[in-house]
C-alpha cells in the first residue's frame, strides 16, 4: 500500500527571471511522483503527473506571480493499480515569484567612451511569459517601478568601483578623458529584503588610448631592451671577432709563405 512508499525530501525552488523549477530527492523506484502546486487564494494544479524524475518545471502555473505558492510531492503507485487511498505527500516551503526569482543578468547591447563620457546601452532579462501578442515580457514589464539597474565602473586596471543607478536601459557617465574603463550592469530590487541584487552582465571594457605598456605591462619592455642591448652587442662584438679573425689567419700566411720562401 501507500503507506510504505518514501515521501520527497530536500525540496527546493530554483527561479531566474521567473523561470521555476521544483527539485527534491530521491530518485523514485517502483512508484511514481505528481506535484501538486497549492496557492493562497488559486485551485489547485497538478503538474508532472506520474513522473520518474525529480524535478519539475512549475513556471507555467506560477503566472499569479505575487501569490504565494507551496508544492505538495506525492509518491504515488504506477496508474494501473487502483488504490483509493490518500497518497504519501511531502510539502515544500513557500514560495512567492515576485519576491524570491532571481534577477538574471542583463545583456550589454552596445557602449562607448568619447572624451570624458561612457555611455551603456542594455537589454532587460526576459521571462518565460507572454502577451497576447506572443511577445515576451520583460522583468522590467513585471516589476516596473520595483526594478533598478546599477553600473559598476572603475578605471582599468584600478579597483576603485564607482556606481550609478538608472530606470532606464542607459547610462551615461562622466570619466578620465583618455582612460580605459571597465563596468558591469545589475539588476536591483530596492523593496526586497532577500535577493535584493541580481546577476551581472558580463564585464567589458572600453580600449580608447590603451598603450601597449598599459596592454602588456612594464616586464615586456624589460624583456625586449635586454634582447636589444644582446643585439647591439653583438652587432658590435662580431665584427671585431671577425676582424682579429681575419688579420691573425692573414698573419699565419705571411709566417707561413716567409718559411717556404726560407726553404
């Protein structure tokens, strides 16, 4: 019967960019596990009905993302059998999308440095959601005016960061004319207690002005002086060497033709 069978431990919600998914342990053997996800105010939906796996993509059921959800992981015999009795179940914690996903990382679009200004363009994350349309909404058309992005920016090569924080999807910022910049972008939710920061984009640098000792540092430099002071000696030396060379070998035919001539 039911009551033999294992219930779901190490349940945990795993969400970037409102993306969910359910995972939790073990790995069944002779029975199955259907979730069943429970909101405060929702009917309940099952998903993954009879599934050998041990985890769960949820993020189609989650939509209400301000609600706040639990998942109920049933160990359930294979359908054949009839069994009328309240299968095992294991309950996870709570979850609400719009305060626990993770912010992913925004994508860089295009930047530039011209004189004393650096100017970043990017593209909020999007998520698994639709509008009518077929497009995709953005985490910026869910949270809206929760939502922040912060640009990370320090000379190269220097790890003193400033930042500054916009709604938009630009920054423009004034720096060292002639200096190389590198930066980042983060998404931020001011209002959240927990995961308040999101991931961040990739880092780029501009290279306006870099000189190759900048590129290359000063040991490069060091190297190619002592392989020109080796060339300028030897360029030196070599003709000496050969000089002394040629003037003993013409010493040694004078002594030697001197003998055969005393001969």
């Amino acid at each position: 019967g039911y009551g033999e069978l294992p219930t779901a431990v190490n349940i945990t919600w795993s969400s970037i960019n409102f993306k969910t998914i359910l995972k939790w342990q073990p790995k069944p053997s002779g029975y199955f596990y259907t979730v069943e996800i429970h909101g405060r105010t929702s009917d309940v939906k099952r998903k993954c009905i009879l599934t050998s796996e041990t985890e769960c993509d949820v993020t189609d059921v989650l939509r209400n993302v301000k609600e706040t959800y639990t998942a109920h992981i049933l160990s359930v015999m294979p359908a054949e059998m009839d069994n009328f009795e309240e299968p095992p179940f294991a309950v996870s914690e709570k979850f609400t999308p719009y305060s626990q996903t993770v912010i992913g990382k925004p994508e860089i679009k295009d930047y530039s440095q011209k004189g004393s200004k650096l100017n970043v363009v990017f593209k909020d994350p999007l998520t698994p959601y639709m509008f009518p349309n077929g497009s995709f909404l953005s985490i910026q058309d869910i949270f809206q005016h929760d939502l922040e992005y912060k640009l990370y920016y320090w000379k190269d090569q220097s790890s003193g960061k400033k930042d500054v924080t916009t709604r938009s999807h630009n920054f423009e910022v004034s720096v060292d004319s002639g200096k190389n910049y590198c930066f980042y972008v983060q998404g931020i939710i001011p209002s959240r207690r927990e995961n308040r920061n999101g991931q961040e984009s990739m880092v780029l640098c501009t290279s306006v002005g870099r000189s190759i000792l900048d590129e290359y540092g000063t040991e490069v430099f060091i190297i190619l002086a002592v392989i020109a002071v080796a060339v300028i000696t030897l360029a030196i030396v070599l003709p000496v060497v050969l000089c002394k060379r040629k003037k003993a070998k013409q010493a040694r035919a004078v002594r030697e033709k001197e003998l055969l001539n005393g001969v």
